[in-house]
C-alpha cells in the first residue's frame, strides 16, 4: 500500500491466498479496514495474493489487484538447533566470565 493512503468509511479490503496464480483454490485470509495484515504458519512454498475493495452500502467491489508473489523457506530444524546450541553456549560462557570477574575483583 502506498505511505498515507486511507480507506473511506464503508469500505473493506477483501485479500485472498492461493497456491496457484491462477486462483483455482482460494482461501480468504482477511476481510477488514485495516491496512496490513499479518499471516504465519504457512508450510513452504509459494504463495500468490490479491486484494479488492469492497463498498459495504451497496456491495460494490473493485477488480482484484495484481496478484503478489511471495515464497515461504523454513531454515531446517538442525540449523534452528545449532544456532540454539550456539546461543547457549555464548551464554553460558558470558556467565563465565563474569562470574570469574567479580571472584577476580572481590579478592583483589
């Protein structure tokens, strides 16, 4: 959406996902005012959207918009446990440190 563009009063944005650019199968993620959405738990893959705006007085909608393109890639699970891993250790050791610090300092 552009920077400062507002939605009339009686009006809502209708958004629809699809696995296919064609919108064979079409799920609606959002119906609402608002001007963004937030959508998580999707498996990987890709994604197509589109958005049209609906007048709620008369039900007149608009033509979809281009259809986005987005591409969903989980980083696999032992990278997440390495990097957890790797989190745990520089913890552990930061402890360490400071523990070996004030031990140093308090017999100083």
């Amino acid at each position: 959406m552009a920077q400062g563009f507002e939605l009339p009063e009686g009006y809502t944005f209708l958004l629809e996902q699809s696995s296919d650019k064609n919108f064979s199968q079409i799920k609606n993620i959002y119906k609402g005012p608002d001007l963004a959405t937030y959508i998580s738990g999707l498996p990987d893959g890709t994604f197509y959207y589109r958005v049209k705006i609906i007048e709620q007085h008369n039900q007149k909608e608009s033509q979809w918009s281009s259809h986005l393109q987005a591409r969903v890639e989980h980083f696999s699970l032992e990278f997440a446990l390495t990097l957890c891993a790797m989190g745990a250790l520089v913890f552990l050791l930061t402890v360490a440190v400071i523990v070996v610090g004030v031990r140093t300092t308090n017999f100083s």
